[in-house]
C-alpha cells in the first residue's frame, strides 16, 4: 500500500497540476525565503504562469527588491524545490 502523499503528487503530476501547485507554494514560502526585514516589506499578490508579483511599501523597496531579483528568486525556488518561479513584477 502507498502513502496517500505518493498517490496525490502522482495525480498532480500525470495531470499536469504540479507546476500549479508549485507556483503557489511560492505565496507560503515568501517569508522564509526572502527574511523577516524583505517580508515586513512586501506582500505577496499573486502568481501567474511562473511570475510572482509583489507589493512593495515603497518605491525604494521595489527598487531594491528589483537589484536583488536574481537572488531572490534562486531562493523561492529552493524553498519551493523546483524552478518553477521564472520572474517577479513589483506592483
């Protein structure tokens, strides 16, 4: 007999739904990936097709958030344990 957790990730990804899932994963790990400091900052809005947007309290903080782009996104997607995250827009 499988573990119920086999049987699911087995669904999600014959079905093509995993990436999906792992897109999201991007919302719940944002705090941890990026620090106390970056998440008192910054709101996670949505992601859509690989891209996360942010909202940032400032203008200074989107353009510094911008500077550290590359960073952060090897960071959320380590957390998420695939690269599904291609890019970050800050609105």
């Amino acid at each position: 007999m499988k573990p119920i957790s086999t049987i699911i990730n087995g669904f999600l990804k014959n079905s093509g739904l995993s990436t999906g899932v792992d897109q999201q994963k991007a919302i719940s790990v944002w705090g941890e990936a990026v620090g106390k400091k970056i998440a008192e900052n910054t709101e996670v809005v949505s992601v859509e097709h690989g891209v996360l947007f942010i909202k940032a309290n400032s203008s200074s903080w989107s353009q510094e958030l911008q500077l550290k782009k590359k960073e952060i996104l090897l960071k959320v997607n380590n957390k998420i344990g695939n690269n599904v995250i291609t890019d970050m827009r800050f609105v």
